[in-house]
C-alpha cells in the first residue's frame, strides 16, 4: 500500500496552493479510480484492480473531492460508506437438528446424486472465523485481516464464524453440523470488528479474495448507499468468473442494499424456516433473486454452536449451494451456476416480490444435465420428449395413401434402428405438421402409445416395410382408436419415392442426398420442411431410374447435392438438372454450409444441437426445426467450436440440445450455453 499511497501523492500534489494544518478532527475516506493510461500506474503494475483509499480531514472532504474530479488523470472519485452486517443477533436454545431447514431446500435430495468432483474455495467477507472451531479448522484456507494488518483474521463476533459453518463446517465428521456443500475451502476475509466497517475496507476484502482465485464471494453485508467502486469491484469479481452472493438486507423493506442489488450479485432474501412466508425482517422487491430459510438457523459459533437469522444466514445458505453446483460442474461460468440456482428455485409467498423463489438444492444439481435438453432414457423416449416439446395438439390435415384420402391428425411411427425409410419420414412429417415417434424392435413402447392418445391421433402412418417394422406394430395399435396405414416401397429408395409421390409438393426444386449415411440427410431435413423441398436419396455412383422419373415428372429444374463427391458422385451430380453442391470437408463442416445458404433465409428462433455421430435424436427432431423455422446443427466430441452458429443465428430465442448425455456430454452443452446465452 505505500507504492499506492505514493501515487495519490503524486497525482495530488499541486492541486493545492496551501497545504492545511494538522488538526485533529475526525477523518473521512475518499475512494479514487484512476484512469488505465496514469503513468505511475507502473508502480501498480501487479494490481488488476485500480483504486485507492484516501484519508483526509471530514471538513475538506468535498473540496478533495471537486478538485480530484477535475484531475484528467482520475476516471472518478466518491466519498466512503458505512457497511453493516445484515443479521438478527438471537442465541436461542441450541437447535439440535437441521433437518427442517434442509428438507425445505431438498438438501438431502441433492446429496443422493452430489459427487463433488473439484475443490471449491469461498471467500467469507466477514468479521473473520473461529480459526480453531472443530468444524471449521480443516476447512480454512488462506486469508487475511483487514481490520488488523498482519493478525490473523480471527472473529471477535461470531457473525462469520456463523455464516462460514453454514457455508463449509465439516459434514459427516461426527462433529456439530453439516453444511449443503461437502468439503467446500473457506478463506476468511475480516474486513469487519463489530458491526459496522467502512465500505473501502470490504472493497479491499473482495479484490483479495478475486485475487486469491476463490470461485464464490459471499457478502452478509451491504449498505443502502451506492457507490461506483463497490459495483467496479464486484464487475471484477465477475469478470474473473466468480460467483457474489450477496445479502438483501433486514429491514423489511421494497429496497434491497448494495451489493446484492447489482445484476452480478446474486441477491439473497429470508423466508420463514418454518412457514416459508417472507421472514418479517427479510427485505424485498424487484432486486431480489431468490430467498432461502433465514430464522432459526444452526450454525457454527465462536467455541460453540448457536442460532440466528437474518439474510446474512440465507445467503451463506446459498453460497453453499452455489460452491456445491460448481464441485459438481466445474466446467460451468460463475454466471451460469448464479442462473441454475435462480432458473431452479421456487415461488413462494406470492404476496411479497421475492425473486424467483425459494431455492432447490436438489433441483439445481439435476438442472447441470437437463437444462435445455430434450432427451430420454434412450431413442425411443426422446422421440417422446420431442413430440411433447413441439406438439400440444395436433391440426387436422388431410393426406391421400394408396388412392385413399385420409383427413385427421396424424402421426408418423418409424423405425429406431434404420435410418434411411425413418429420414424419408420428415419431410412428411413436416408437411403434416406432426411428430415421428420411434419403435424398436417392433415393438411398441408404452410411452409411446401414451403419448398417441394424449395427441389424440385420428391416423398413424407407418413408415417403412416390414423388414423396418413388422406386422406387430400394426396388431398393436389395434387397442387403440386409429387407423394405421403403410408407406414403403422395396428399397429404401423406393420407400424415398412413395413418401415424395404422398406429399403434394409445388416446387421445381429439390434436395438430394446419400442414402447410404445418414448426416447430409440430418442436415437438411429441417429446411426441407420450411421450403417444402422433397428430399431424394441416392446410391453414391447411381440415381435409380424411377427417381429420374420422379425429376422429370414433377418439372423439378434445380436441384441441391448435399455433401461431397465421397457420398455422391460426380457422376450421379452430372444427371440432374443445374445441380448445385453443397459440400464440407466433413459432416460438420457440410451442416455449416448449408447454414450459410438457408439460415440466412429464416430468422431463426432456436437452434437445435444434435450429435453427428448418430442419428436418432436429430431425425424426430427435423420435423419440430422445421415447425419452427430453425436449424438443426451436428456437434461431436472433436467438434466443439460452435461460434459459428451464435453468429450466424444472431437473433435466435433459446436453443436445444437433442438426446442424452452419452451423445452431447454436459460439458458440451453448457459451452453451447455459453455461447447462446452471452
């Protein structure tokens, strides 16, 4: 600190013409942000964060200030505010069991499924902790006192020590009580001696702690008074990816203190423990984010356990369920983690503005591998979860098969273990406006049957001959109120043709693609549907001679190849009318391609992630892209550079990610997240 006070010397020297006499007055602290290009910025190289404290005389505090705003070297100045710690002091008789307080959250859900994989450090910025509590001790690492300079940072309150055992006391330990997150470091950061600090000494506390590479900052504090440096410290802290909880105050009020009223903070109010009401002390309002219990709460006390309440006591709640969302998913942003716990949490006491809700331990972890995702146990399921995504009901339509003129809703059955007669299928999908559920084996599961009545389907189209789905299917949907009927042809390629011959296409254009694999076809499938484009599959060095016919008959006189010369030939592309190719060097960069021509077509609300490495999942999802003018993009494990796309889709509404976690892995999906949510 005596380089940084060297600096302000320097930059002030000369302002005035007449130094002042030493008087002993009281003294008020000036906070300075100097701009980036100061040169004696170079004696603070190694500090990221650039201020300073200034102690001067309370009767020329506002003549520092006018005359450093007016120094071109300063970006700002404003004058110091007082912090307060933001809890209700209460020992009531100790409280044996937090059993309450955690089923409220769903703790020990949560706890069935937490595997932390990653050590989490929070930094407590309180009045220290009992360095030596059994809780507590294995727990602690680093910190420092800024109230006492080279002590250590020990309370003398018990106000951190409460809100560090409710953010890390050692769980399963045989010893007092548990904390939400297992293992989770604390670093103690005393910036307080009783209950009020200055705000330029929590800055300092909060710089440190972003400094010392903590992953979550937790801030039972707060002042009514706003001030430029404090919302710089915690942009810090954001920028480095940590994560600030902060408390919203205890005097029952429509305003929330500062921090927590920042959008980088996550802004914590009290409920009720028992009632789960708005606690009566628990501020509220539009700046608050989410509440957790906040009376009645056990904790760690100096040399002892002890009970209080306030927000102080909720945020430390959820300072833990943060560090335990972050030891699972160590791959999330602070953002994201700040998100699950508020996407996750649950209204509660309609009658106050109390964020998004009470928070869910349990939902939160399960939210690292659902978010976003459409996706079951396994095809089959997620075909279901397609189908319920895209469709409330179904719009009756009318189709001719086989000379007979159907009018109802449909629903299209394909099979889940080949893909070419199930490809065939979107474009017909689409043209109904209906979902393709999936069989296996032949066999028709329950969830699907389930999910045709909740449709209520009038008419199930069959895609495919019996060698794709047997006579079985049909016998099985007997039981239900429909009529089934069958479209197929002997190859797959004929199967192809009796689907583009069904559907009454008024186009000249058409898409061809390999019928042989199944990516280009993926690819495609979503804009065939938009455009209302058939789809014509073909053998690498040959175009069967009925889908010649089939071009000529239907006066097709543009025709789009999708992918490279290794799945269609030159030879087949020199058949067909002013073809145009639209290729990569892989899967993937052919899916980019393709975006390039017909994204830029649509503005595209979502954007729908599906594995390239197989098909099932992107194929029932064509005809849900397609309703929905959107894209379907294919990522694999080597593939991971989405940026592309986010550019591209500037203006989308949200994404999804198609199938499960053995196809798109979570990390995976959060850097998609990322991505479409910056």
């Amino acid at each position: 600190m005596k380089y940084l006070k060297l600096v302000v010397i320097l930059i002030l020297y000369g302002l005035f013409s007449q130094s002042s006499p030493i008087i002993a007055e009281k003294k008020a602290n000036i906070i300075i942000k100097y701009n980036q290009n100061v040169e004696t910025m170079a004696m603070q190289k190694d500090k990221a964060f650039k201020l300073d404290v200034l102690s001067v005389p309370e009767s020329e505090k506002d003549e520092w200030i006018d005359k450093l705003n007016d120094n071109p070297d300063v970006q700002y100045v404003e004058s110091d505010q007082t912090a307060h710690l933001l809890s209700s002091k209460t020992n009531d008789p100790f409280y044996e069991s937090q059993s309450l307080l955690f089923d409220q959250i769903n703790v020990t859900k949560a706890w069935e499924t937490y595997r932390p994989l990653d050590t989490v450090v929070v930094g407590v910025v309180d009045s220290g902790i009992d360095l030596n509590h059994p809780d507590l001790q294995t727990a602690i690492v680093g910190g420092k006192n800024f109230i006492h300079e080279g002590e250590p940072p020990l309370d003398h309150d018990g106000h951190g020590t409460h809100v560090a055992g409710l953010i890390g006391a050692a769980t399963n330990n045989s010893v007092g009580v548990s904390s939400i997150g297992k293992n989770v470091k604390l670093m103690p950061i005393k910036v307080f001696e009783g209950n009020t600090t200055s705000m330029s000494t929590v800055i300092k506390g909060i710089e440190y702690a972003v400094d010392q590479g903590v992953d979550v900052i937790n801030l039972s504090l707060g002042s009514y008074s706003n001030m430029k440096s404090l919302e710089d410290v915690v942009q810090y802290a954001s920028s480095k990816g940590v994560i600030v909880v902060g408390a919203s105050g205890n005097d029952n009020d429509d305003m929330v203190v500062f921090p927590a009223v920042y959008p980088n903070v996550l802004g914590v109010g009290s409920v009720d423990t028992s009632t789960l009401k708005k606690a009566e002390f628990s501020n509220f309002g539009p700046s608050v984010d989410v509440v957790a219990p906040g009376t009645d709460v056990l904790s760690t006390g100096i040399g002892r356990y002890i009970n209080m309440e306030g927000t102080s006591m909720s945020t430390g709640i959820v300072s833990s369920i943060a560090a335990m969302i972050k030891q699972q998913a160590p791959y999330l942003t602070g953002h994201q983690v700040m998100k699950i716990i508020e996407d996750t949490s649950q209204t509660t006491d309609e009658n106050y503005s109390l964020g998004k809700g009470l928070v869910n331990a349990d939902a939160a972890l399960k939210y690292i591998h659902t978010k976003n995702r459409l996706a079951g146990a396994n095809s089959v399921s997620t075909s279901v979860e397609i189908s319920k995504e895209g469709w409330r009901k179904l719009d009756e339509k009318e189709l001719a098969i086989n000379n007979q003129k159907l009018s109802g809703k449909f629903v299209i059955l394909a099979s889940g273990d080949t893909f070419a007669d199930s490809l065939a299928a979107s474009p017909l999908a689409s043209y109904l406006d209906s979902p393709i559920l999936l069989v296996k084996q032949s066999r028709i599961s329950e969830k699907v049957l389930s999910e045709i009545k909740r449709l209520g389907a009038d008419h199930i189209v069959i895609v495919g001959g019996e060698e794709a789905l047997s006579g079985n299917v049909e016998k099985e949907l007997r039981g239900l109120e429909v009529s089934s009927h069958r479209l197929f042809g002997e190859t797959r390629y004929e199967t192809n043709l009796a689907i583009n011959k069904t559907i009454p296409f008024n186009t000249n254009k058409a898409f061809i693609v390999s019928g042989e694999d199944y990516p280009d076809a993926l690819s495609i499938a979503s804009y065939s549907g938009v455009l209302k484009y058939p789809i014509i599959f073909t053998k690498k060095d040959s175009l069967a001679a009925s889908l010649k016919q089939y071009i000529r008959t239907e006066e097709i006189t543009k025709v789009y190849v999708i992918g490279g010369e290794a799945v269609i030939s030159k030879t087949v592309e020199n058949t067909l009318p002013s073809p145009y190719r639209i290729s990569g060097e892989d899967r993937y960069s052919t899916n980019k391609a393709i975006q390039d021509v017909f994204g830029k077509q649509f503005n595209s609300p979502y954007l729908f992630y599906a594995t390239g490495e197989n098909y099932p999942d992107a194929l029932t999802a064509g005809p849900l892209a397609s309703r929905l003018k959107s894209p379907v993009l294919l990522v694999g494990s080597a593939k991971a550079d989405f940026e592309w796309s986010t550019k591209l889709f500037s203006d989308k509404k949200g994404y999804f990610i198609l199938g499960g976690e053995d196809v798109i892995p979570s990390p995976m999906a959060w850097k998609i997240d990322r991505l479409n949510t910056n």
